[in-house]
C-alpha cells in the first residue's frame, strides 16, 4: 500500500473518475489554470483541457447553478467551494434545489453533483472563513454529507461521490491536506453512509469524524499510557448516518464522548448522542459526553483561536469524566 | 370501599422501610389504629397502624422487604369485597408503575444468595427516584433481581454504575460456589484455641449511627468544656420528692438535668441552635433529646417543649418513651425534632466523657456519675455530692466563653433546685 497525503487521495480519486467517465467535469475558483487554491487539481488543466476543468467567476451561487442545470442534463458536475463558508451564498442551490429536485419532479431528473468544499478552522483565517457548520447541511434529507478523516477514506468516498446519482456534500478539512495514510493500490470504492472503527478498545467509544479522529487518535494514545483503551468510531458520512458500529461500541463500553469541530449546540454529537439514548438507553453506565468548539465566532487571534478549538487535552478530559 | 395501607415515610430522609413482621394476617379483623406491621427504618424501629377497619385481604409485600416509602403494603377492605390486587393499586397509586411482586421462590432452583445478612427484598422499584444509577446499572439489577437500594453506588454522586453492579454479582458468585469459606479468619497455624473472630452485619440503626456520627465528627468542629456540679441539694431534693410518689412515677436525675438544661437553654438560644451554611438558626421550642441505649445502639428520644413541662410530666414521658425505644417500638414523632442533647451515662459509674454532637444540633451535654468526693469548703475538707457534665459545643455557632457561661448557669438550677419547682 502506498503512503500518500490527502491532497493527494483527492487528486487521485478525481483523476481516476475523469479518466474513467468523459462526463465528469471539474468547474470552480482558481480550479483550472491556477490548479485549485489547495493544489488539489494541479496538472488537470494541461491533461483534461478547459472544456473539462472551468475556472468561473467568483460567484457561488453561479457555481452552483451551472452545477445543477449540468447534473440535470445528463453530466456529472464536481463544483469546488473555495470554502464551505462560501456556500451560503449559494445555499439555496446547496440546500433547496440540489437535494430536493429529484424528489419535487418525481424521479423524472436526478442531480448527480459533487460539491467539494474545504471546510474546518486552525489556519487563522477569522470568524467567517474558519467554520465547521457541517450539521447545518447534514439538516437536509436528499443531501449526502461525507466528511473523511483518512486519505484512505477521502479516496475511496469521494470515487463513490462521483459515482453518485444524488447530490453529495463533500468536505475537506484545511489542515488535513498534509495528513499522510496508507491507501490501497488500485481501484477501490467505499459506500458512503458507513461509519468504521477506526481503533479498537474496551473501555469507552469515542465517535468522531474529520478532524476530530486526527486528535483523537492523539487522545488515544494519550490515554493507553494510562491504560485507558478507547475504541474510536469514525462516521466518515454524517448523512446517511450510520449509527451501527456506534451502537456495538458503546453496547460493549457502556460510555461515550463525541468529538467534532464544529459549535456544541445542535450538533453532531447531539444527534449522535441523542440516537444512543434512543436506541441504546439500557447500556449507558455514564452520561455521553460531547467535545466540540467553543460557542464563539472562532477568532483570529492564534492562541484564541486554538483555545476555541477542541484539542487532544479537551479529549481526554472528556474520556475520563466519562469513566468516572 | 377497600383501602391500601402505603409504606409511611416517616422523617423527611426515608426513602424505605424493611417490613420486619406482619402483627396480623390476611383474613384477620382489623380497627382502624391497629398494628398491622413493624417497619424498621434507618432509626428504628416502628409500628405501621391501619388506616382503616375492615378485614386484612391481602399483605401486599413479604416480611423482610425493603419497601420504598408511599409504596402499597396492605389492603384492608369488606370480608365479602372483590379484591383485585393490580386495579386496586392502579386506583390508589400515582404512579402505576410502581411495582410490587412477591418474591416466589422457585422450587429446585438454586438462587444466588444476597449478600451476608441481606432479607430477600421483594421489591424492585425502576421508577424510584431515589436510587440514583445507571441504565444499565438498572437493567442489569433489573435481570438479575438484585436491589439497587443496597447497592452502593461509586459513580458521581453516588450514581450506581457497572462496576459497582458486577462486584455484587462477583460477590454473589463468591459465596455461592465457595460456601464452605469463612471470611475474616486469620490463617494462623497452631493457635490455642480462643475466641474466634466473627463479621456482624451492620443493623440499619448501626448504618445510620455510623454515617451520622462520622459525618459529626469530621464536619463539626467541636470544643468541649467541663464544669462540676454540686450536687448534695438536687440529691436530697429528689429523695424527698420521690417520697411522694409511687414507684413508677419516680423522678431520675436526669430528669432534674432535662429541666435545667431546657430552662438554661432559653437563657442561651444560640446553644439551641443549628448550624446552616451561611446562618445560624435559633430554635423556638426547645426539644431535649435523650440518648437511651437500645439493643445495637442508641437512639436520642425528644421531650419536647422540656423548658415549659413540670419535672413529673418530663420523667412520666421519658419513661414511656425511652421503654418504647428499648423494646424497639418508638413512635417517630417521639425520636424527631430535638434541638439540644444529653447523654447521660451517669448509671455506669463515669466520671466525666465527652460527647459527639447529634446533627444539625449545635452542642451535646454529656453527663457523668454524681459521685461522694472529698471537697473543700471554708478550708475544710468534707465529704460531698459531685457531678461533672462536659458539653460538646459546635465551634462554627459558638465560642468557649459562651459554653463556660452556659455550664455557669445550668449550675443555676443544678445546685438551687428549688428553682426547677417554680
């Protein structure tokens, strides 16, 4: 197995899939000549050509719309936010016509689109270019919501992704572009809407995704010095959620802490939480707890910023509340 | 009309009672204010009265059950009434999901013994608030029929959690495959034989002794004072008292003590107080509590109002009371409610000791032995009447000065009896 970074698992997975099927077609900010503000699509102007690879202007909402009409007509659309902040400009598109117009016109259309959009906080970019709103987009049925923690996972969703006949929300974390794992060789395809334990343990169930499994497959390590064996769960899809390997976890650890990066209220960790209580009342030994960024436009500031941010010490505090 | 007889609460910290015994059976008549059934609580033991007359129809628990409090026990209703025992507890519980079962034993089955000196407890009460654990905790127990309520919980807040689930169970299973195993023996070769040790399961008054006082002596900073008494006049004065009375309305020493101290106690209300926080609360009555030693421990008995009860309304009720408490039939309203202490071990031949306050109460007197001793008066050694009593004073309420003022007073009535008459 090769050991690459995330930009790369990326690059790779859409290579392959333009390689594979003249219909896909790339079109965002900065996405052709300049080879994506994350380097992402580097060389993919000079190999697949303009009519492939669309540089637009710097209007979401347009993105998005040509995205659409294009998915509707029969292409496979992969538009680029620059970042997920940006799609509120475009959230009708993103929220109300994507998800919704294979429903509203009785499966007459589908909308086979993927928006990538780098998403997440830590790179001091102020208050409105560093959040991680992911629940508000995962609000929406008829919208997939993946959001990888493992180039392995990046690679392998984001080909299915592509593959898809509905519209998918695809997230990139802006400081994971370096995280290096092993991908496998080849083709190879993951379902979207499968969560993966991705580090077994007995004694409590850490559910997390993107950035959060980085820091607490930190906080794992941490805690086994101290003989604390934490099973980590990663959701990988926050829609369609898929609470399975969640509820085996926590049905054999009794105690749960959910980390995300995004605000605590009416997050992700609440409504994982929440399908834990309904579904698996009669195994908590402990309240579930939740991890997540301070109830704060995220500051600019560097130490504030990072203060606002969950971080690997907030983790194991957590852990170890839960197993008192 | 059938109506249910509930577990009383009695006290504001009962959570539950273990019905000791049944005192009538199903089928038996029964007037409203009879004794149905002794229940024994964290203080003692008491007796549960029917609120109705009729005829028992059915005992709704098993002696030995630990019962949460309001919790159906009994119903007493017409020798001919139907019965039915799930739409009559419906019909008087609020909350219908209370349950009460009845422990079946199942023959040839092998079941799991409870813990050493546990009663099998039939009632198992999910809904209970006042069991604080885990869902799974509670599932577990639920499957496995144990009690919560005896479960000590280790999670925050005393919550009961797995671990705390499965050291019963491991214990459960201890006992049961290992029968034959005494605890507790020191495996010492070749001892002449002696006594051997033995493990005694802590009595629910012994449980809440223990908790009470290691809670007293450890949050309570207590100083104490000792005064000694002259004691030749009260003595005669009791001796010619008594004269007058029948046997069984004789007046003790103690109840002379009852009586000083309650009227020095109106002289000192910040003695006749609790400790709360952030204030001191000062007691309007003044409710003497009385330590009367009972089989396991002891138990304080209130003489309520002793500042305005003559000496012989005093002694004929502490008499009454501190028999019901040794035959471990107190009533609870006779053990609740004191504001100031005294313990008294006079009878034993003590000189002097020092007391543990009885919360929330501010000071305790502890009252030694009136002894013949050598005294000086006038430069003259003679014989005389002495008694010397130490009082356990709450420091957070009171200082020094105060409590040597309070002694100083209660000389007062001890030694000037006659005051104790008017």
């Amino acid at each position: 197995m090769a050991r690459i970074t995330m930009r790369e698992a990326i690059s790779q997975a859409l290579w392959e899939e333009m390689e594979r099927d003249p219909a896909v077609f790339i079109l965002g900010e900065e996405v052709g000549v300049w080879g994506g503000t994350y380097a992402v699509t580097k060389g993919f102007y000079d190999h697949f050509g303009p009519e492939r690879v669309k540089d637009t202007p710097i209007a979401e909402n347009a993105i998005l719309g040509a995205a659409i009409g294009a998915a509707l007509v029969g292409l496979r659309p992969i538009a680029e936010l620059m970042t997920i902040n940006f799609a509120f400009s475009a959230m009708d598109y993103v929220v109300n016509q994507a998800p919704k117009l294979r429903y509203m016109f009785g499966g007459q259309f589908k909308v086979p689109l993927v928006i990538r959009a780098v998403g997440g906080g830590g790179r001091q970019l102020g208050a409105t270019h560093s959040q991680t709103p992911d629940a508000v987009f995962a609000h929406f049925p008829g919208l997939k919501v993946v959001s990888p923690g493992t180039p392995e996972d990046a690679k392998g969703l984001l080909k299915t992704a592509i593959r898809s006949d509905d519209p998918v929300l695809f997230l990139e974390h802006a400081t994971m572009y370096q995280v290096r794992g092993e991908v496998p060789e080849g083709e190879y395809l993951i379902p979207i809407g499968q969560s993966k334990v991705q580090r077994p343990g007995r004694d409590v169930t850490i559910v997390t995704y993107a950035k959060g499994l980085e820091l607490s497959l930190k906080a794992a390590d941490e805690l086994a010095k101290e003989g604390i064996e934490a099973e980590i769960v990663d959701l990988r899809t926050l829609r369609p959620l898929d609470m399975g390997p969640v509820l085996e976890s926590f049905k054999k650890t009794n105690r749960a802490v959910i980390v995300e990066e995004g605000w605590r209220s009416y997050g992700v960790g609440a409504e994982v939480a929440a399908r834990i209580y309904e579904e698996a009342f009669d195994y908590a030994d402990a309240p579930i707890l939740r991890v997540a960024q301070k109830e704060v436009p995220l500051p600019y500031n560097r130490t504030l910023e990072q203060a606002a941010l969950p971080q690997v010490p907030d983790i194991t505090a957590a852990v170890k509340e839960a197993l008192k | 009309m059938a109506e249910t007889i509930n577990m009383p609460k009695l006290g504001f910290d009962m959570a539950e009672g273990t019905l000791v015994r049944w005192l009538k059976k199903e089928g038996e008549t029964v007037a409203k204010g009879d004794v149905l059934a002794e229940i024994e609580t964290d203080k003692a033991t008491v007796e549960v009265e029917s609120s109705a007359s009729g005829v028992v129809r059915k005992l709704l628990v098993d002696e030995g059950a630990v019962v949460p409090v309001n919790t159906p026990i009994a119903i007493v209703g017409a020798a001919d009434e139907v019965i039915s025992v799930s739409s009559e507890q419906l019909s008087v519980s609020s909350e219908p999901s209370s349950v009460v079962s009845r422990p079946s034993p199942v023959a040839g089955e092998q079941t799991a013994p409870m813990p050493a000196g546990d009663a099998q407890s039939s009632i198992v009460n999910p809904q209970s608030s006042i069991v604080k654990a885990s869902p799974l905790a509670k599932r577990v127990a639920r499957e496995r029929g144990l009690d919560l309520s005896r479960i000590q919980g280790t999670g925050p807040g005393g919550r009961i959690v797995r671990r705390d689930i499965e050291k019963v169970i491991s214990e459960q299973l201890l006992v049961s495959s290992a029968p034959s195993v005494v605890s507790g023996q020191p495996s010492v070769a070749a001892r002449p034989p002696s006594v051997e040790g033995e493990t005694v399961a802590l009595t629910k008054l012994r449980q809440a002794i223990a908790r009470r006082m290691s809670e007293a002596k450890s949050s309570v900073p207590h100083f104490y004072v000792t005064h000694e008494y002259k004691m030749d006049a009260l003595l005669a004065l009791r001796a010619q008292i008594n004269g007058y009375l029948p046997e069984e309305e004789k007046v003790s020493v103690n109840d002379f003590i009852i009586r000083a101290v309650a009227l020095t106690l109106r002289e000192f209300p910040n003695l006749n107080a609790s400790f709360a926080g952030d204030k001191v609360v000062r007691h309007g009555a003044v409710n003497v509590g009385v330590a009367v030693a009972v089989e396991g421990g002891l138990l304080t008995v209130v003489c309520k109002d002793a500042d305005v009860k003559s000496l012989r309304q005093i002694a004929a009720e502490v008499k009454r009371m501190a028999a019901g408490a040794r035959q471990g039939k107190v009533r609870p309203e006779d053990i609740e409610g004191s504001t100031f202490s005294i313990s008294n071990l006079g009878m034993f031949d003590v000189e002097n000791f020092a007391a543990i306050i009885n919360p929330p109460e501010a000071a305790i007197l502890a009252v030694g032995s009136a002894r013949q001793v050598p005294v000086v008066e006038e430069g003259q050694v003679r014989a005389g009447w002495r008694m010397k009593a130490t009082i356990s004073v709450d420091h957070r309420v009171s200082d020094g000065a105060e409590a040597a003022q309070f002694m100083q007073a209660l000389a007062k009535y001890l030694e000037e009896p006659v005051r104790l008459l008017v």
